[in-house]
C-alpha cells in the first residue's frame, strides 16, 4: 500500500506543465457533466406537474400519460367517462387489477383528471374581475399539487358544483386577503364557494405561456355554463384580467341559473397515471385502448420526457421541434413543461460533448503511455499472477494463525 501510495505521489510530482493543464481539463469536464447532471435531475423533479407517475405508486411502476385534443374534437364529460371505462377495461384485460375493482381511491392501480381552459367574471359586492378559468374534473389536483395558502382542494367527484380555489392574486384583488375559505362569489349571477386558496405558479415560461392573469379553478361545468371556453385564452392581448368597480347605483346582475351544463365540450386535456411496467407501455396502452387518432390527438409520455433516451431523440429532431402539426393549444403547464425539455436537451448535448472530448482526452493518454511502456503484456501477467500468489499465502497465514481463537 505504501509502495503504490509514493508510485501515485512520484507520478504527480514529475507532471510537467503542459501535462498538469491537460489532467486539469479532463477534471473540469468531468465536474461539468457531473455538475450539468445534478442540475437535471433537480429541474425534472421539480416539474410537479410531470411527476403523478413517481407519486402514484411506491410498489409499482407507474407512468403518466396525457393526451391534448382541439376544442373542434368536442371532447366533453361523457367523452371521458367512457375513456375512462375502456382504461379501466383495458387494466382488467392486462391482469393489473380484478373485475369488480373501483376506478378511483382505495387500492385502484390508476387515476385520472381532464381539464379546459376559458375566462369568466367574476363579482363580489361592487367589485369584478374577468379572470382566466380553469374548468376541471377528476382528481386534478393530484396531478396538478399546487402549494395551498388556505382551505383545501376541491375533488372531482362533488355532486354540487359550486366549490372553486382562487390564486393568491385573484383572493387579494376581490377581498385582500388569502384566508377567505367559506366566502362567496358571484358567477353568471349564482353564487359559489371558495374552497381555498393557492400559490400563483411561477417562472418565466409559466408566464410566458400566458399564465399573468388572475386565474379560478372551478369544476368545468361550472365553467361551461357560466363562462366561456376558449383555450386560446392565454394568448390574449392583455385585456384579460381588468379589475372594475361598479358605482352603488348600478343594477345588479340578472340572476343566473344553478343547473350546470353537464354535456359541454372543450375539454383540451385529459390526464392519466397507470401502470408503466415497460417503457412506453401506459403510452401505447392508452392510443390503442381509446383508438386515438395521432395526427389530431396529441399523446404525450409525461414520466419519461425528462430521461436520456427521449432528450436524446429530442436533440435529432430539434430543427422541427418548434412546428405544430396538431390542431391542439397546450394549457400552460404543458408549454412550461416543453421549454424545460428544450433546456435540458440543450444541456444533455453539451454533456455529451464533454464526455466525447474525455474519452478522446483519455485515448490519447493511454495511447501514449503504451507507446512509451517500459512493460510488456507478460510482464503484466507475471506481477498479476505474484500479486494473486501473495493475497492467498497472506489470507491462508491469517487463517492459520485465528484457527485457534
């Protein structure tokens, strides 16, 4: 151990300099890659909106899958429903859960959500805000785990439909606080209650995506009937959003009605979290068990868009990355979720390019030192075959020697 110890301090020691500048640039490539990887896993994980796969299941591999439609497919409530019986269907067929199995809660193997976007208005007293409105259904907020500043979410399967959760920005412009749980609100002249109350989502491409405005989530029939569906409402000129204030004089609003569209359409995005026991198996389980139509309907594997693999395909067809063929508009944690895969495709070739100039960088290292050897193969072999003579008398005298003990 001390003979090889002074070989690694001799060998240092007699670098020259054009040497030492050559190791240094191997180390600082390979902290690069190292440190370009951590950055990765750290940006993936925290794409909340990506991960229900990871949090489903602890016992098995599970995958998210989600599946964008136009508005002009007319996608609504009945649409999912009977999605969801052929998925559920499918699971039975494939083995992964019995017959008389629940879709939902419990011990069920796989979840759903589906959601459309829109704006409405929305009043409280003399106040009124036109907001971006999130129409949902399913169990939305588990694929979607925005922070909660108070109350609680709403879950999809609530008989009344009345319940919805502001963003802090929206809770403080009509009543200046965050903690308002129980408090009511006017939409399409009937009243609704607010389930809670939570954190804006943030960052630049979340903006980007159009996500500066205001913004309730409430049931989608909800929307459906009291505001109105347009996905292409992010895209807005900036209008959406404005705040007024009605004089005292003004007439109130006509009174709306309490019954709920139940058969709307323009749901834009249905989510499910399922089995993923091979790679690509919930993908290809989902287009072949619903007989979607790929060139309209756009399926994205959300649990594997972070991983090597698909960052690596990404980078061979980047030059057409930016070209939509599909008739679809993505709600803004898809698009925020694109422009982190843009990034860390970016980022996976630049390891790639390091790791390329280590090897070559390491070649030549070796080719050189074999060209200057002052060994030859059998050399090797016979200080092998030493080496391996003294590790069995060494073990065979201590064996000896505690026989006894």
């Amino acid at each position: 151990m001390i003979k090889i110890k002074d070989n690694i301090t001799n060998f240092f020691k007699n670098l020259r300099l054009k040497q030492i500048i050559y190791f240094s640039v191997i180390l600082i490539l390979f902290l690069i890659v190292l440190g370009l990887d951590a950055y990765r896993n750290y940006t993936a994980n925290h794409q909340y909106d990506q991960m229900m796969g990871k949090r489903w299941s602890d016992e098995t591999r599970c995958g998210q899958v989600s599946m964008f439609f136009s508005e002009a497919q007319g996608v609504n409530a009945d649409t999912v429903s009977e999605y969801a019986y052929k998925i559920n269907k499918g699971l039975i067929a494939d083995g992964f859960q019995e017959a008389d199995a629940s879709t939902q809660g419990g011990n069920a193997v796989w979840n759903y959500c589906f959601s459309g976007v829109g704006s409405i208005e929305i009043t409280r007293g003399l106040k009124s805000v036109t907001a971006v409105a999130i129409g949902v259904g399913g169990d939305f907020f588990q694929f979607h785990p925005m922070q909660v500043m108070s109350g609680n979410y709403f879950t999809g399967d609530i008989v009344m439909k009345d319940y919805v959760i502001l963003d802090e920005e929206l809770a403080w412009q009509l009543f200046g606080s965050n903690d308002i749980v129980g408090e009511s609100i006017i939409l399409g002249g009937v009243p609704h209650y607010i389930a809670g109350v939570v954190k804006k989502d943030s960052g630049k491409y979340v903006k980007a995506s159009g996500m500066v405005f205001p913004t309730i989530f409430m049931s989608f029939e909800s929307l459906a009937t009291y505001g109105k569906i347009d996905a292409s409402v992010l895209s807005t000129d900036g209008t959406l959003g404005k705040f007024t204030v009605a004089s005292k004089n003004d007439e109130e609003a006509e009174a709306g009605t309490s019954d709920v569209d139940t058969q709307a359409k323009g749901i834009v995005c249905m989510e499910v979290v399922m089995p993923n026991t091979v790679d690509n198996y919930a993908a290809n389980f989902v287009i072949d068990k619903l007989g979607l139509n790929t060139t309209q309907v756009e399926v994205v594997d959300n649990s594997a868009r972070f991983e090597d693999r698909h960052l690596l395909d990404l980078i061979g067809k980047f030059n057409t990355r930016g070209m939509q063929t599909k008739p679809v508009i993505y709600p803004y944690w898809e698009n925020n979720a694109r422009a982190y895969e843009n990034i860390l495709a970016v980022i996976f070739l630049i390891q790639i390019i390091c790791q390329i100039i280590i090897f070559i960088m390491v070649a030549i290292i070796v080719i050189q030192a074999y060209r200057h050897r002052k060994w030859t193969v059998s050399q090797l072999v016979e200080k092998a075959a030493d080496w391996k003579y003294n590790l069995e008398s060494n073990m065979k005298y201590h064996n000896e020697k505690w026989k006894y003990f």
